[in-house]
C-alpha cells in the first residue's frame, strides 16, 4: 500500500530528477526545481507571511538569490547533500520543502536528514501542508535509505508546531539551534515513522 508515487534519480551528476505524486490528492506533486520557477519563488519568498518564522529564507528576496537557490537545489551533491523541491498544486508553485541537509551522525554513524515544509499562506488549511510533509519523510526513509528523519522550528511558528504535535502526533524536544534560531525540534525514527497511521501501512484518510 503506498499514498504516492515517486521517480527518483539523484545519483546522476548534472541529471538529478525527483518527483512525487499524491494519490490522496491527484493536484499535488513535488519536483526538485527548474528556472521557471524563479517568478512564483520570488513571489512566495517575499510574502512576509510565509516566512517570518524561518531565518532559512532570509536574503530570499531578489531574483538574484533565487536564482542561486534554484541552482543549489538542482545540485542534489555526490554523495547526497539535499532533497529540496517545490510543492505546486494544479500546475501552480505553492510552496516549498524536502530535506535541506543530509548527512551521518558522527557519534554513531546513522544517516539523517533535516526535513521542512513551507505553504503559501492562501492554501494552508486544506490538507496540502501534512500530504506533502508526509510524503517527505516516507520517502526520506524508504527511497533515500534514512534512519532519522528531524524537523524543527521557532516557538512562534504555530502552524508548523500544530501540524507535528496535533496532525502527525510526534513529540518535540527543546534545541538550541544558532544557525536558524529553532527552539523545538521532532526526530522521528524509521521505527517510529513504520509505526506510525501516517506510513503507506497505516495511512489514514485524515488531513489538513
């Protein structure tokens, strides 16, 4: 049983291709991105709105950097450094996610990923948001081979808390992050995740 579909193929130097599609909702894909994109970024970064509570998109707001960050993203790195993508809806960019860090624990070698979700503002609220976040980390877990999957973020961002503590159920932990300022933080294990009612085994008809 599985809640999306995926075509993955980012051990390609210069050919990286990522793609994930709901079943749940038929509208909603997830795509590493491309230079057309770079208007409707442009747009969704510059709305105070959708990231006054991440210090991630700080210095986001020119064509300039986006073009930077489109760059950065299509370059997935060898061996795997990231798994950003866009999250369109209808045909229409609406916000943005993945897995921005990947990398092995030092202490005991574990492979991991640092996870998010950003909606454009005007379409949270109708089940986009958990969709998305959850295809993320199944296919963190399933397709690139994870154990531990994190997300985190400020104290203020009451969506994004709301959507892990009440819609996925996980329990957060306080960190000190002084890079991003993340006050909390959700590290959900591949244990954790296969037990969970949001894997494809389990997943329920609930949403956001």
């Amino acid at each position: 049983m599985t809640f999306y579909t995926h075509t993955t193929n980012l051990s390609t130097k210069g050919h990286a291709h990522l793609q994930m599609s709901s079943l749940r909702f038929p509208q909603l894909e997830l795509r590493l991105p491309v230079a057309d994109d770079a208007e409707a970024l442009l747009h969704l970064f510059s709305d105070s709105r959708n990231v006054q509570y991440d210090k991630s998109c700080d210095g986001l707001d020119s064509a300039f950097a986006i073009d930077g960050l489109i760059n950065q993203w299509q370059d997935v790195g060898h061996p795997l450094e990231r798994a950003n993508v866009v999250i369109v809806v209808d045909g229409e960019l609406v916000g943005t996610g993945g897995i921005g860090w990947i990398g092995h624990r030092k202490s005991d070698n574990i492979l991991y990923g640092d996870a998010g979700i950003m909606i454009d503002t005007d379409y949270r609220g109708k089940g986009y948001a958990y969709e998305a976040l959850c295809m993320i980390i199944d296919h963190g877990f399933r397709v690139l081979g994870m154990e531990e999957v994190h997300v985190a973020c400020v104290d203020a961002n009451r969506a994004l808390k709301g959507l892990m503590n009440v819609k996925l159920g996980f329990e957060a932990t306080p960190t000190q992050d002084q890079l991003f300022g993340n006050e909390w933080i959700w590290r959900i294990t591949k244990e954790m995740w296969h037990k969970s009612r949001h894997s494809p085994e389990r997943h329920s008809n609930t949403g956001v």
